[in-house]
C-alpha cells in the first residue's frame, strides 16, 4: 500500500507539471493602452522555423499589464537590446509599489520573476531599444511540496517494510509493473525527443496541427540565397492554395468576420525562379516587383503581367517575388533582366511597405535583421498547458478519428447591417447600391499619417530614390526604358469612400479599433492630409530623375467609388478586378510613350 502511495505522489508530480498554464502577454490585447509612453508594439516575427512573440519598446516606452492571478505565477522573458538599454519592472498593488528588477543590458538577456497571487498591475519601464520575446506568465510548480511528500511516502515505506532493503521485499507481479511503467515513460521521452529532433520532416498534418503553437514548416517552393536572402525555386510545379487573407493570418482579424473562401491554381516557376511558364530570350516588356507583380494570391492568368500580355501582344516577362524590395529589384534587373533585351522595365512600387523592405534589406546586407524587422509571422495561441507543447500530444490529436476532433467546416461570415464597422470589418453601402466588406491591414494604414518631410527625411526613402536612379542608368545603357509604377495600399484607395460613408465618431471609433496592435492614436485628420504624400514624392522625383511614372491610385480609387472591389476583402493584394485595372492602365501608359 505505501509503495502505491510513492507512485502516486510521483504521478501527481507529474499531472501537475504538465497541466501548468502559460498565458503569453501581448501588448496590444492585454496592457491598458492609457498607461502607455513612447513606442511599443506587438510583433510576431518569423525567427528560423518559428514565430516568436516580440514587443517592440523604444522612445523612453512605458507600458503595464494588469494582473488578476488566482495562483502564484513565473514571468519569463528574454530582453533583446540594441546597444545599451535598460529597464525596470514595477509590480504595483493598490497603492503600493515594489521594483522586481531592473537592468541594465547591452545584450540579450533572459530572465524569470515570481509574482503572488491576487489583483495588481505590471509596469514595464524601459530606456533605449528593446525587444521583448515571449513575455509569458506560467503557474508555477510547487516542486519543495512534491519533494516533502515524496520523502515522507519513501520513509513510511522504508519504515514499514522491516527491511534495510525494501526494494527487495516488492512482490513479483508489482515489480513486473514498476518496470513496465518506467520503460513506457522512458520510449515515450525517446519517441518525444525524435519528433523534435525531426521535427521539419514530419507529415503536413502534424506541422499544421502545430500551426498555431509557432512551428514554421519550411516552404519548398523557396531557397535561400546569399544575394537576394532567400528566392522562388527555379523550375517549380505545384499548387498554391490558401482560405484566408494575410489580414486574418497575420492576427490582426478574427476569421468568423469574413468566412473561408478556399482558393487553389497551379504555381510554376521558369527555369530563372520566376513565375512565367518558360524563359524566353528576347520579350518587350518586363515587370518587376514584388508580391503585387508575382501575384501569388492569384491564378498566373489573373496577374497583370500576364493580362498586359493578353491587351497589348507583347511579350511581357514577370519578373516579381513575393517579400522582394527595390535593392532585390534592382539585382534581378542585373542578373536576369537585361539580358533579355526588353525595350520597357516596369517596378511596381508597393507603396504600403516598399520603404520599409528597403530599409530592412539595407540592414540584412550589413549584419541582418533586428528584432522587430524580421518577416512576419501569425498570432499565436494565447494560453496552453504545459502537455500541449508536446509533439506526442500532437501527434495523439492528429490519430483521433474525425468525429473526435473539433469540427472544420467552412466558416461562414460574420453578417453586419448596414453601413458600418465590426471589430475591424468595414461594410460600405456605395452609391451604385452595391455593398463592399473590406479590412484594413493595420501597419500600412497606419503609414497614411507620415507627412511628406517625415517621409523625406527617413532613409527608406534615400535607398529607393538612390535604387531607383542606378535601375535608371542600367536601363538606358542597354537600351530600355524604365517606368514606375505606383502601387497604392488597399487603405489609400479604399479611405475615400470609409470617410464618406461612416459619421466622425464611428470613423474615429474604427481607428482605435485598428491602432490596438501598437497603441498608436490614429487621427482621420492626419490620414486625410497626408493619404497621397508618398504619391506625390515618388512623381516629383521620377519626374526630376527622368524616369517615366504612372499612379494607379487615381483608376483604383474610381473603381472602388463605383462599388467595384479591387483587393480581396481580408488581404492587403488585389483580386483580379484589381490586376485587370493595373494592365489596362499600363496598356495604354506604354503606347503613349514615345
């Protein structure tokens, strides 16, 4: 009987410890957005084969998390400067506050404090740069208590047992089951260890089901490279497939808003790595760019490159990649393009982050990415047990027959009456009495408040104007033109008809709505200022540099006007409404050049 009792203080060990609970903190859903100073903002980035939680704190930020804890909890992070930084964290109850740590960093450092149960607050106050990854609070395992009892079930055991050797007195049968036991646990953790060791290679099902716990299974269709970081595979034959828009992937909508609208067409790549069906030697026309170019949310035969092939008869040549910035851009116009002798170079110029790409490559070329800069990942799970992590979990969940595991079935849209917003979702009831359901992707409407001298002065725009002047040269002196085509943020072309359409305060409502992944106040004011500056720098420029530009903000935003979707209701790209107004403005911007 007491030997029945020690393995079952051994179990309840170990229920324990696997049912502990992690709530991750993220700054945009957890901390009291009127408590915060400075810069900080909620990041997932793409780091290897995860996504890692990070909070961006810069500006002399200060932010707090309150707390309401029924059991004591460990707080653990790691702290991410860039240079010297330091900071401090306050725990503050009632009227009482005590300094659990503070630091001073000059590299990354990780960190766990103890917090007691009950209602109070968590101040995070931070000098210089620093990046928090994955700030979480876990129920802590009281392990002296298990021990205690442990000790006290071994001794009663040893007591009762009339023997300086009890292990000998266990009968046949209950020492049959002790090594059985223990031979279980020990396959398990070997068969644990091997699914991590080969996690990457496991079936599609598994790193799906991981999906949401941070595992980036790697994509096949892309290779890294040591000029352009990484790039599409040449010669790829396979399907793309995807149900919901970067918006709801990346975090930032709830899926129940918008459905699941499943989209699968092939995905080939020439024997360059880009997406035409073969390499031609000579074509007249070649369009650079990235994700807006490339089109991979689309069938090839949507693309405008493709559709400029179909208007015009030329032979256009795609020549864009998903994620590529203007410095990617210009080598590829180097090392493919140029080649091929076209007489017109198109770049798309993505207005919504072709600066910042050009300011985080620029950073990769000189040492990497920083914390924050990194490519973006999705939101994670917010709370899980300790068991969950494990892959032997997963892989249980995965076994399960269908009928046992939760249901996935095609979600059906969210209904909003109306004209109106909904938790990001805008419904707009046009004057050609068609109704459009859109989302805005938060960072890129966020750029619509940055005044033509912020632009200006920032060195995204230095690299672009430099990038842009040296594709110039290039061009003219293997005999090409180059043309710079504007490609404006689905918010650019869509903010017309929300300020139109929603009162003041419903207006401003939607905007605090969208600012809560960085607490940043968004002003209609600002927005209406400053929507079309970057528009007008990027055609003063290639009007002063001699390069020819066609803004295609102006056919876009007359389309939306009319109730003509032209990006895809929860993804930043266009649909093919989108890419058709692209080619035809295109088409007939190309025939009155000279």
């Amino acid at each position: 009987m007491k030997l029945f009792l020690l393995i079952a203080v051994c179990l309840a060990a170990l229920v324990d410890w696997f049912s502990a609970t992690t709530q991750r903190l993220c700054i945009d859903e957890d901390s009291a957005a009127s408590q915060q100073q400075g810069t900080a903002w909620q990041h997932f980035a793409l780091r290897g084969n995860e996504v890692v939680p990070e909070i961006i704190s810069d500006d002399e930020a200060r932010f707090t998390f309150p707390l309401s804890l029924s059991s004591r909890q460990t707080l653990r992070f790691t702290a991410y400067p860039e240079g010297e930084a330091s900071y401090e964290i306050v725990l503050v109850t009632g009227a009482i506050s005590r300094s659990l740590a503070a630091r001073k960093i000059d590299r990354p450092q990780s960190d766990r404090i103890s917090l007691l149960a009950g209602k109070s607050e968590l101040r995070f106050v931070v000098h210089g740069r620093i990046a928090w990854f994955d700030l979480r609070l876990t129920r802590q395992f009281h392990w002296p208590v298990y021990l205690a009892l442990f000790v006290l079930a071994l001794f009663l055991w040893a007591k009762t047992s009339g023997t300086p050797h009890p292990a000998s007195r266990i009968a046949h049968h209950t020492g049959n089951w002790l090594t059985l036991g223990l031979s279980t646990l020990l396959c398990l953790g070997i068969i644990e260890c091997v699914l991590r060791l080969f996690a990457l290679k496991l079936t599609p099902a598994i790193l799906t089901a991981r999906h949401d716990l941070g595992l980036s299974a790697p994509d096949p269709r892309w290779m890294e490279s040591p000029r352009y970081k990484q790039r599409l595979r040449p010669n790829l034959k396979t399907y793309c497939e995807w149900e919901h828009g970067d918006i709801v992937r990346m975090g930032f909508l709830s899926c129940e808003l918008f459905g699941a609208e499943h989209h699968r067409y092939p995905f080939e790549t020439d024997a360059e790595g880009f997406r035409n069906p073969a390499v031609r030697p000579q074509i007249d026309v070649a369009a650079l760019g990235d994700s807006f170019v490339d089109a991979m949310t689309s069938p090839l035969e949507e693309s405008w490159p493709a559709r400029l092939e179909h208007i015009t008869g030329k032979r256009v040549q795609n020549y864009g990649t998903s994620s590529f910035g203007p410095q990617q851009e210009l080598y590829v116009l180097q090392d493919f393009v140029i080649a091929h002798q076209p007489r017109n170079v198109v770049v798309g110029y993505f207005a919504g982050n072709d600066l910042f790409d050009a300011e985080r490559f620029d950073r990769w070329e000189h040492g990497g990415d920083k914390p924050g800069e990194e490519l973006s990942g999705w939101r994670l799970q917010k709370r899980y047990r300790r068991y969950e992590m494990l892959f032997l979990t997963t892989l249980a969940r995965v076994a399960l027959p269908a009928a046992a595991r939760p249901s996935t079935a095609a979600i059906a849209p969210r209904k909003i009456t109306g004209t109106g917003f909904d938790r990001g979702a805008y419904q707009i009831e046009t004057a050609a009495g068609t109704t459009m359901r859109f989302a805005f992707m938060p960072p890129y409407l966020e750029k619509l408040v940055n005044s033509r001298v912020e632009i200006e002065r920032s060195r995204g725009w230095q690299l672009v104007r430099d990038i842009f002047t040296r594709m110039k040269e290039t061009c003219a002196q293997h005999g090409s033109r180059l043309t710079v085509m504007f490609i404006p943020s689905k918010d650019q072309v869509y903010w017309p008809l929300v300020e139109r359409s929603l009162g003041q305060d419903e207006l401003q409502r939607s905007l605090d709505f969208i600012s809560t992944y960085n607490h940043m106040p968004l002003r209609a004011a600002d927005i209406r200022v400053n929507r079309l500056a970057q528009n007008e720098l990027m055609r003063e420029f290639c009007g002063s540099a001699g390069i020819s530009f066609l803004d295609l903000t102006p056919p876009l935003e007359q389309a939306a006007a009319s109730g003509r979707a032209v990006y895809f209701a929860d993804d930043a790209h266009w649909n093919a409404a989108g890419h058709e107004i692209a080619a035809r403005e295109l088409a007939k911007f190309l025939a009155q050049q000279p």
